[in-house]
C-alpha cells in the first residue's frame, strides 16, 4: 500500500531539524522512500510503501517526541475530504463559549470545572451540561452578544481551513455541543455552509437556566457526520472530523480521517492524527494541499 507521511511544523528551520528524523524512522520501519513534496515553508509529504501505517506512525512519533512537529501516517488514496465537520469550542474558536458567558453570571470557576471534567470524558455530558446552564439562569440575554464580541476569536487558520476546502469543493459543517447562538456566528465568520448547536431558553429577557432537549451532544455529532455524508453523496473515507474533547470521540473514530486539536489524552490517543504543536492549516498539509493552493478567509 502507498502511504504518506506528513511532516508539519511551524517553519522552515524547525521542518529541517525535523526531517532526518522522520526519514530515518521510516527507513527503520522497512520502507523504502518513493517520493517526497515540499508542500509548505514547514510541512513536506514522504511517501512510500508499507503494509501497516500504524507501526510507521509509532516509530515517528517515538522519533519526533522531542520536535515541535505534528504527524499524519495515511493512505495516500483519497487524502483530500470532501466533507468537514468540526467542533467548535476549543478547536475552531479558542474558548469554551459556556465558560465565558458563566464568567458574565460571576459563575466561571465552578463552571469551567465541570466543562473540564466533560471534555475528559469523566462526566456524562448531556447532564453536566444541564448543570451548567442552570448556573447562569438570570445572565442577560444582551450578555451573549457582548461574549461573543469580547471573547469569542476564531482560532489560527480557521477560515483558511475552511476556505480552501469549500473552494475544493467539500462541505464544511460546524456541530457543537455549546449553543446556536454562537455556532451561526461562528460559522458565519469562519465561512461554514452549516452549523449545529443546542438551544439556550430564555423568557425574552434572560436565560431561564434551561437548555431545549434532546442535547446535542457526544451520539449527535457522530450523527450528523453521518447524516451530511449521505446527503452529500460522500462515503466516510472522504470525510474529515476535527475536535478536542471526549464528545467528539464517536465522530473522530467514524471519520476517514479524525483530527485531535489540542485535544484532551482521551481523545489524543485514539485520533488518526494529533495537532498539537502547530495550527489548523496542519488539516490542509494532511490532505496534500500546498501552500500556494490556501484560500484566505
């Protein structure tokens, strides 16, 4: 089989200390190097022949332990996706949106505990968010939209990511288990043809502290991956899912290609891919797009 190793770090001096290393990882595998691409300053494609990637990735991994360098070991067929969908809070944006809206409610430090209990996993999450939502009852509805200007930043490469894959002619989706009223914004500024989220209740003034049911969480993001692949017409090898927390577990494992972000070790450690060290663009380097193919949001 034809593998491709993909080599991203955050410049040019950093890929040059890398490089041998990942080289002399796959040679150490048994392979023989067929071809390389320089894709970008900082990202190169290695290909060769192997009939298992898992133990290619393993030796690379070993070997790059110590570099600032982020990995991908796959088939080389069907590298580029044609359907996106991504997670929102601490993958697309760099915040929990909840966590900020419960620092508005005086309520950020108990609630950004349980947040991070979640995402590892350790909570069920439908109710730990139901726990949370019911902490801020009474915030202001005008405190959402004030969130959303001072708090809410999409994370390096974002629209790029999104840009350059719409412009490919994949579809991109944004599915969070945080909430709508962030998610369309989100979505609208960082170019996504659609957007899933869960629905804060309010009384027209202020949030009553009730989320709508059923929540949008961990079964529903692997469904709607499911649910846009079919109404694309698109199979799940071409589909690519990104997330950090153990809510998009499901999602990342049922991808053809599931990208850890800084992700959570529960999430980490069973992800096709890991970023951790360099941005979003590293999703565009793993499909084999150059550097002069990007599309600026």
């Amino acid at each position: 089989m034809q593998i491709v190793l993909t080599v991203v770090t955050n410049g040019y001096d950093a890929l040059q200390d890398a490089l041998p290393h990942a080289l002399e990882a796959v040679a150490f595998s048994g392979s023989t190097i067929a071809d390389t691409d320089t894709l970008g300053d900082g990202a190169v494609d290695i290909f060769f022949d192997h009939d298992d990637p898992t133990i290619v990735r393993a030796r690379v991994e070993d070997a790059l332990e110590r570099a600032p360098a982020d990995i991908c070991v796959q088939l080389a067929e069907h590298r580029k996706k044609r359907l996106l969908i991504a997670d929102m809070d601490s993958t697309i944006v760099g915040c929990e949106c909840l966590d900020e809206l419960a620092d508005f409610a005086g309520m950020r430090r108990e609630v950004a505990q349980i947040t991070e209990r979640a995402m590892r996993g350790e909570l069920e999450f439908g109710d730990a968010l139901r726990e949370r939502v019911a902490m801020i009852a009474g915030l202001p509805l005008g405190d959402l939209q004030r969130c959303f200007d001072e708090r809410v930043k999409l994370n390096p490469g974002a629209r790029t990511l999104v840009a350059t894959m719409a412009a490919g002619g994949a579809r991109c989706v944004l599915v969070s288990g945080g909430f709508d009223f962030f998610t369309s914004r989100v979505a609208q500024a960082a170019g996504f043809h659609a957007h899933w989220g869960n629905k804060l209740i309010d009384d027209g003034e202020a949030l009553t502290g009730h989320v709508a049911e059923p929540i949008l969480g961990r079964d529903a993001k692997l469904n709607t991956l499911r649910a846009e692949a079919a109404g694309f017409g698109a199979s799940m090898v071409d589909t690519l899912a990104v997330g950090d927390g153990a809510n998009d577990l499901d999602m990342i494992l049922a991808a053809g290609l599931g990208v850890a972000y800084h992700a959570k070790p529960v999430l980490a450690g069973q992800a096709d891919a890991r970023v951790d060290n360099t941005s979003l663009i590293s999703l565009l380097y793993f499909q084999g797009y150059g550097q002069d193919q990007f599309v600026t949001g």
